[in-house]
C-alpha cells in the first residue's frame, strides 16, 4: 500500500469565510501578527498499484469526486509506506 | 511575511466517517484499489516574525484555538514567501 496525501485549496479568487473567521479568532486571542488564513482540506488515500498508475488515478478521483474545480485547486504527494 | 501551512488530521484511534463515506463513494465510482480514506484539515496562514518566533507562535494558536488535541494531531511547515 502506498500512502497519498492530496491538498485541497480554495482558488485565490474564492473568499473563504472560514479563513476569515479563524483569522478574527487568532486576533482576538492576541495572536495580531496573524495576515490571510485560508482553510483547505487534507485527503490521505491508502492504495495500491505503481507510482505512475497511482498519479493518473488520484487525478481521476479529484476530477470525479475529491474536488470541485470551478472553486478549488490541488496538488498530491505519493509516499512509500515504511516496511514496504 | 512568511506562509505556514498547518496540518491537522484526526489521531489514528478516533473513527473518521467523513473518511468513511469518501471511501465508499470512491468504490462506487469504481476506484476498488483505494484502502483507508482519512481526512483532515490543511490552514494556510500569512505571518509576520523570524522563523523561531513563528514556530513557537504557530504551536501557540495550534493549542489555543486550530486543534482540538484529544482527538487531533498537527504537524505544519513554514515556507519564506518568494520575493521577500
């Protein structure tokens, strides 16, 4: 098994309330140093098959299911799983 | 300013059925080599200090307020913005 991790963002263009309000938040806990927060998603996938097969399925699942494209960006880390 | 990128992901013991869900959804699209779906959170931040007196900060908020540590792990990276 081989262990992937996929980042999934909101594009730029997207405001992101989330990130605004966890903003405030540090800000009024004293933390002033604090800029733009922005909140994405961590997808870890635990899968079989190559490397190569692994990338161009993991682009097929964010296409079909793990990502909406007209608001989100991502990216992907293939990692070996220790003991392999 | 300098970005952090903060990776939250629920501790190996606690049930994830957000995870669970996407594991199933996966298989009904016909992704059957997909195994353990987890899902955690990725939190972007844009800070002003050094790099040691950002990471003692990040720590800081970490515990204060963007990780629940009884059911919650975190790890994060700070990347210099380029240009700076």
């Amino acid at each position: 098994m081989t262990k992937v991790q996929v980042f999934v963002s909101l594009r730029e263009s997207v405001v992101d309330p989330q990130g605004i309000a966890t903003k405030d938040a540090l800000h009024k806990l004293g933390f002033d140093e604090v800029g733009n927060v922005r909140i994405g998603k961590m997808i870890e996938l635990d899968l079989a098959g190559t490397n190569s097969e692994i990338e161009t399925r993991v682009h097929e699942m964010c296409n079909a299911l793990l990502v909406n494209k007209v608001i989100e960006n991502y990216r992907f880390e293939i990692e070996e799983v220790a003991g392999k």
